[in-house]
C-alpha cells in the first residue's frame, strides 16, 4: 500500500513538473527568453549571478518558472524578493494564472498582512521586508534553493540587509545557496564584484518608440494642477490610457478631483494608485480597460518599475517623488519631496512604450534633464539604521562593517542607532541583544513601535500598542485626519478587506508581544502610547495656535483649525518636511499626567542662568526640561561667579552679528584710541605678536578675557569703563604696553610745547591735526613704530581749517610753503608766516597788536 502511494505520487509530482514546462508559453515569446538558456547555464555552474533587464522585458514572472525544474535545485524552493506588496501581488497571479492555478498552489506569496502558501509551492514571491524576517528566522533557509532579488536597482533598506544576510549564510552555512540579482537599471559590474566576481547576463529587452515633450511647470503653479492640465492636453492630443506620476497621496487626490471636476467624458476612469490604497483599488488601478474606454491611473513611484498597466501608451512625469530622510543629529525621519533621479525618469518614460508606440510628456524643461542625479542615493545612505542594527544582533553581528554591503551603512546613522536601541534597552554596551531586545526583535516593526508594542503588553493593553503600531506602519488605514484617535476609531469601524487584513495583522502583533486575548473595542490613550514610542516627539504649543516645540528641539505645525492645533502638549508620530516647515502628518493629545509618566527618566530640573537680548541682563532661573521643552520656571537670583560673567560676556559679544556686539561696551575716547593704536602696531610689525582686538576676534574670546574682570556683574549697564580698560589692557603684557607708549603714543608734543591725541583709526594711517604755525622750527617729519610709518600730517589754519596733508613735512616747507603761505598771510594777518618755518619758532599765538 505505501509502495502504491509513493508511486502515485511520483506520477503526481511528474505530471506536475510537465505542466510547469509546457505552461511556459511560447506564441508570447518576451525579450528574457533570449537570455534564459544563458542564466540556467551560469546558475548550474556557479552559485551567484546578475541580470540586468530593462522594465517590460518579462524576467520577474518568466525566470523562477524557467529554473523551477533545475537539478542542482534538488525540488527546493525558489523564493523571489519584490520591493513593494503591490508588485509581490501582480507577480504571483501572473505566474499563477500562468500555470493555470491559483495563489497558494505552486505559486506563493507571502506579504506584510497576507500570507498564500500550501504544502505544493514551489515559488514563493515575498516583499523584502518579510523575507529579512524569513532568514532571521531560519539562517540556514533550509528548503530553499535559489534566492532572487528582483528589481534590486530600488536599494531599499531591507534588500541590501536580506543580500548580506545571504551571502553570509551562503559564505558560513549554505555553500549550494543559489543567490540571482535582477534590476532594469543597476552597476551590474558592482554587484558583480560583491557576488564573487559572478556573471552578468544582459537583455536588451523591447521598447516600441516614445515621443518626449517637455511642456514645463508655470512658477508657482501646484504640482496637482499641473498634472491635471497635462492630463487633460493628453486626452485630447493622443489615444490610449494614461499613467500619471506624482509624489505622493495628498497630490494624487487633489490631481483627482480636479480632472473629475473638468472632464465630461463618463467612459474615462480615473483610478488612484499608492501602497496605502486599498487593495480592491489597486487591483481596478492594474486592471485592463475594455476599449474604447481609457484610464488615467495617478501613481506615486510605486508604478515605475515590477507593474505592467495594460493600455497605458501615455506617461505624464512631474518629476518628483517622496523620500524619506533620517537626520542623525535629530534622530528623526521625515518625508521629503525631491526631484527624481535620471534613472526613475527614464523607468518612468519607458512605461509609456511597453505594448505600443507611446508619448511621455515632462512637466520639467529639457535642459534640466541634465542636472538630475544619475541615480536615487541607496536608502541605506539616508535611513534610521535601528531596525538594522537590531537584526544584525539577532543575527549575532555586533559590527554591521564586517558584512559585504553594496553600500556601507554610513557610521553616524549607525551611531544614532546604537543609541536609540540603548535607550531602548534593545542592545547591551557590546552591542549584543538583551532580553528585552529579543521580544522587540522578535515584532516585525520598527523597534520604537516594537518596544512600545512589548510594554503596552506588559501594561495588559498588548492590542491597543499593536492597533497604533499597525497604523503607523499601514500608511492610509482609518483615512488622513492628522489625530490617530480619530483614524483610530475609524480604522475599527472599516470593513474594507485592507483594513480586515490589518486588524488580523495587529491582533497577531499583540499575541507575539504576550499580550491577552482582547478586543479592539477598548478605549486607547493614543497619545500615551505615542509618547512612548516617540518621547523625543513630545510637543508643547509656542503660543499661535498649530505651532508646536519637539522635545528634539525641532519646530512643526499643524493648520489652525485643526483640533489638536489647541492642545498644550501633543505626542507626534509623523511629520513630513524639514526645518521650519516641517508639518505634523500624525499625532494625538497628551495629557501632562501622562507625559510626566512616560517621560520621569528623561525630565531634568536645572537651576540655569542666560542672557535677555532685549533688557541685556542675565536672567537666572530653575526649569523643569524634557529637552528642549521647558515645562516649568522660576526666577532666582542670579549667581556671582565666573560661569555668570562669561554668559553675561558672550552675550554681549553676540548682540550683533560677526562680534559687533563688542562694541557696545563702555568703550571711553582713550580705550577707544588705544586699541585703535594696538592694531596700527599689530599691522606695522606683523612679525611682532601684538594681539587681535578687532571686534570679531574679541567676541571669539569674550569668555576669557572678559568674564574674569565683571564677576559679580548682571548686566551690559552694570559693566564700568574701568572694568573694561583692566579686562582689555590685560591682553597686552607689560614689555608691549611700553613699547607701546614710545612707537605709538597717544600724543604728538609739538614745538610750541602742545599735546595733541593722534587719530589711529584714520584710514591713511596715524593722523595729526594740527595749526602749522605749531610746527615751526621742525625740520624732520615725525614718524611712528620705530620710525617705520610716517605720521600723516594735516595742516591747519588759524581758524582750524584744512590747508594741507603732507607725510613729507622738509618737502612741503621748501615747496609749496611759499604759495600756502602768500594766501594764508592774506586772510590772517595777525598770524606769523614766516618765509623759513623750518627755522622759526613754533607758537601757539597771534603776533601782538601793533606789531
């Protein structure tokens, strides 16, 4: 009996390989097939290769099929990556329908969510995350054959792990592990290199000819209403289904409404496309139209690559996509918007020419192709490397630098990592996984959403954690209300087959996390849980409503009429933007009780003491901080000391810009002209080491050489012209100061016996203004720092008018004297004009009467 139903068997097995074989079809030959007896033979003979096919050309539904039944695959699996549910999806009923099954028969699927496997599949499509998951699981991937990396060129985050992760179970456990990379747009030759030098197939795959225009964007115009317009001029100019790409949910709606608004036509669907759709939407979105009848399908980036949509010979590019980027200093990822790269132009271009002649039309001018990147930075380069770090040390790596990464992970994220999972107590010092890092770990979820899904089990509300969580990471669920209570209630209220799916998928959060069999009735402090997760994002209002502090010190906002825009304290989730602009995409309303509970550790009482800027006066207070949120104050006096005098210092020096504060010192005439006179010796003799007093490198050490002369001082009004003079004369040592006395005194004793003050910050130099009768009997012009700089000379009259500038004294006596002094002799009679001033005597007076 077992004899005959082994036999049976067999012939079962067999009969099913011939359907695979013969289901490969050959009347609907793809340009792959060229190059797929190439690939079986590299594959059989080493364990690494890559294939670069352009989109179009068939490799993601033809290959796993066509090396389902190779020997060296010994009836393993062949699991195949894809970067997006949406593509994982399309694959598998592709590859099903095929062979003339369903998903779940030899074809599988496993996604976040959903999960289509049987006892006969043979090939399992997975999205990348869950794959990561996969081999965390199973190191040795034990029934599995051959791993592919489809559409690799995307470098997302959890492909470049899920490749290291292979090749080093490959390298240590799985020596006959076959490792496939597929990309339509990559370095093969990199790639190559770190797959052992492994061979590179090339398709050159079918594109039917694209017409380009660069119709442009008027300044200022929104992106939606762009696209709407070059929608609409499409419609009228060309034939066939539209593909429209624009940046993300928010556009895609708002381009909706406007082409509904303007277009008569009933037989032109409009059909929004982007991961946080729902399923049933996303399928009418793929779906061919029956002609006449024409689509216009509005995608995010999501549709550049893996998706074929039947009918569409028109591309409409805006030129945009949404990324997200990690700031390691912050520890913060936001969404940015960024011009693609030229790499995803030309993916988005191609769509149009996949089954027929098509039209691309660019809302950007051709010349600015040119300044486009190559290609989008890898995401590892601009992403929160926890979830990575804390993989690697479920893996047993402690030094994520010691895998073979395409792209290194850069060292500050890595850093910033180290320290959020620290935090977390996910990771010891070492490095390795605590107890409580392998209960995060062992979530598939951020490990902030993970560690607050584990503690919320811990506080007996395991479903409440994991029904946030699932929100945070399902983008869409429970619609775009900025309140999570309010998407809350929604998402429970949903009966879409999505929102189904994600209430199963928070459920099994809850139970892996430890958590009581509960219902999703139970009320949820949103922003406790919030809080939790993100207590950097604690918020308190700065005054206008919709204006808000993070804990991280980082400004957002919401719009006024929003109801949360009133609330005191928010705990955010989600933002979107950068700096000043940066926008609150998901938060809730924290209750001061639960902030003071969730943030205890982090709430630090200091007595601190600043600088007003506007009453210029220290200020000393007691404050209770959560970072950079002051939750509460009180005044104290201010404290004599050191620490107090160098505020007090420094924020003087910062009253203007590039030091200028400086200025505003109790600066007299005199201390005024003698830094004047320093810096004329520090630019005459510049081997010399006189000091730099001028404003900016004073403010640079105003800490220094200020602050120990104003001790006990609380303000700009309180410092003396005294304290100023010893503070500023303490930079200059005792040897400097009286050479600065004889080479650049503050007075010119003239022949008549006068003291006058020289002019150092004149721009020709040092400057005398003196009555040139004054100056008679001096037959040699006076000079400065040890005779090397003339002293500038200007001459004046009886009445203290200029007559004449000279740094040439004996020269202008015997020169142009004679013509000074016939026409001063003329206007002042009563004055000496002698025909010889070198020889006269000097004086200070007029001539006697009668003489």
């Amino acid at each position: 009996m077992l004899q005959c139903c082994a036999a049976m068997a067999t012939l079962l097995s067999a009969a099913r390989q011939t359907a695979i074989r013969t289901a490969m079809p050959s009347p609907d030959a793809l340009p792959i097939d060229i190059v797929l007896d190439e690939l079986r033979a590299h594959l059989a003979a080493r364990p690494k290769a890559v294939l670069v096919a352009p989109p179009g050309a068939g490799k993601t539904t033809r290959v796993p099929l066509v090396l389902l039944n190779e020997p060296w695959l010994r009836a393993q699996k062949i699991i195949m990556l894809e970067p997006r549910r949406i593509a994982a999806r399309a694959a598998a009923e592709r590859m099903a329908s095929t062979l003339g099954e369903r998903v779940g028969e030899t074809i599988g699927l496993r996604v976040r969510s959903q999960t289509q496997v049987s006892s006969r599949t043979r090939i399992e499509i997975v999205t990348e995350g869950v794959f990561a998951r996969m081999i965390l699981g199973d190191p040795a991937l034990a029934d599995v054959g051959l791993v592919i990396f489809d559409e690799f060129h995307e470098r997302s985050l959890d492909a470049d792990l899920s490749l290291a992760l292979c090749l080093d179970a490959a390298s240590a456990l799985r020596e006959d592990l076959r490792i496939l990379v597929m990309s339509a747009t990559l370095d093969g030759a990199r790639v190559a290199a770190l797959l052992d030098d492994a061979p590179v197939i090339l398709s050159e795959g079918r594109a039917f000819p694209i017409v380009t225009r660069y119709i442009g964007r008027r300044p200022g115009e929104r992106i939606e209403a762009a696209v709407a317009a070059a929608a609409l001029r499409a419609l009228s100019e060309e034939s066939g289904s539209i593909l429209a790409f624009l940046p993300g949910q928010g556009e895609i709606n708002r381009a909706a409404a406007i082409i509904a608004e303007r277009l008569s036509d009933p037989s032109i669907e409009i059909a929004p496309l982007y991961s946080a759709i729902d399923r049933a939407a996303q399928e009418r979105a793929i779906a061919p139209v029956r002609q006449p009848a024409r689509k216009i399908v509005l995608a995010t980036s999501i549709a550049e690559t893996s998706l074929t949509i039947e009918g569409v010979r028109i591309v409409i590019d805006c030129g945009l996509t949404r990324a997200p980027r990690f700031e390691p200093d912050r520890g913060l990822t936001s969404l940015e918007t960024v011009r693609v790269s030229r790499a995803a132009a030309d993916q988005r271009r191609g769509r149009a020419g996949r089954t027929e002649p098509g039209v691309c039309y660019r809302l950007w001018e051709e010349a600015a192709t040119g300044a486009l990147e190559p290609f989008a930075p890898p995401e590892i380069m601009a992403a929160d490397l926890s979830g990575l770090v804390l993989d690697l040390a479920s893996w047993g790596v402690r030094d994520p630098l010691s895998l073979r990464w395409l792209d290194p992970p850069p060292l500050p994220a890595l850093k910033e990592a180290r320290a959020l999972l620290r935090d977390i107590d996910a990771i010891d010092a070492d490095g390795a996984l605590t107890g409580a890092g392998k209960a995060i770990a062992g979530l598939a979820l951020p490990p902030r959403l993970a560690a607050m899904v584990v503690e919320a089990a811990r506080q007996k509300n395991a479903l409440a954690g994991a029904e946030i969580a699932t929100l945070l990471v399902e983008r869409g669920l429970g619609g775009d209300s900025p309140d999570l209570a309010v998407r809350l209630d929604r998402f429970r209220r949903e009966h879409s087959r999505r929102a189904e799916d994600a209430r199963r998928l928070a459920q099994n959060f809850a139970r892996e996390a430890g958590g009581r069999k509960s219902s999703n009735a139970e009320p949820v402090d949103c922003g406790k849980w919030l809080a939790f997760a993100f207590p950097d994002r604690i918020a308190k209002a700065r005054g206008a409503p919709g204006e808000f502090l993070m804990a991280n010190g980082r400004a957002a906002m919401l719009e006024p009429h929003e109801a949360l825009a009133r609330e005191t304290f928010l705990a955010i989730g989600e933002i979107a933007g950068r700096a000043g602009a940066a926008r609150i995409n998901v938060a809730a309303a924290l209750s001061e009780a639960d902030l003071e509970a969730i943030a205890r550790d982090r709430i630090k009482t200091q007595e601190e003491v600043s600088f007003d800027r506007e009453r210029k006066t220290l200020r000393a207070r007691r404050r209770r901080r959560l970072g950079a949120l002051v939750l509460a104050e009180q005044n104290l006096p201010v404290p004599p000391g050191e620490a107090s005098a160098r505020i007090l210092a420094e924020g003087i020096a910062n009253l203007a810009p590039d030091g200028a504060g400086v200025e505003q010192l109790p600066f007299t005439k005199a201390l005024a002209q003698w830094r004047d006179r320093v810096a004329f010796l520090r630019r005459a003799e510049p081997d010399d080491d006189w000091p730099d007093l001028s404003n900016s490198a004073l403010a640079e050490s105003v800490g220094e050489w200020l602050a120990p002369f104003i001790e006990g001082r609380v303000s700009l009004a309180s410092i003396t012209a005294d304290d100023l003079e010893k503070a500023l004369k303490a930079l200059l040592p005792w040897n400097m100061q009286r050479r600065l006395e004889e080479e650049a005194p503050a007075h010119f004793e003239t022949p008549a016996g006068s003291r006058i003050a020289l002019d150092y910050a004149t721009e020709g130099g040092p400057t005398l203004a003196v009555r040139v009768q004054e100056l008679y009997g001096l037959a040699s012009h006076p000079a400065l720092a040890r005779g090397k700089v003339a002293l500038t000379l200007e001459l004046l009259s009886p009445a203290a008018r200029p007559i004449q500038i000279t740094k040439d004294l004996p020269t202008f006596w015997r020169g142009s004297w004679a013509a000074v002094k016939a026409e001063m002799k003329g206007r002042y009679p009563r004055h000496l004009w002698p025909d010889d001033p070198a020889s006269a005597t000097a004086t200070t007076r007029a001539k006697p009467r009668g003489s």
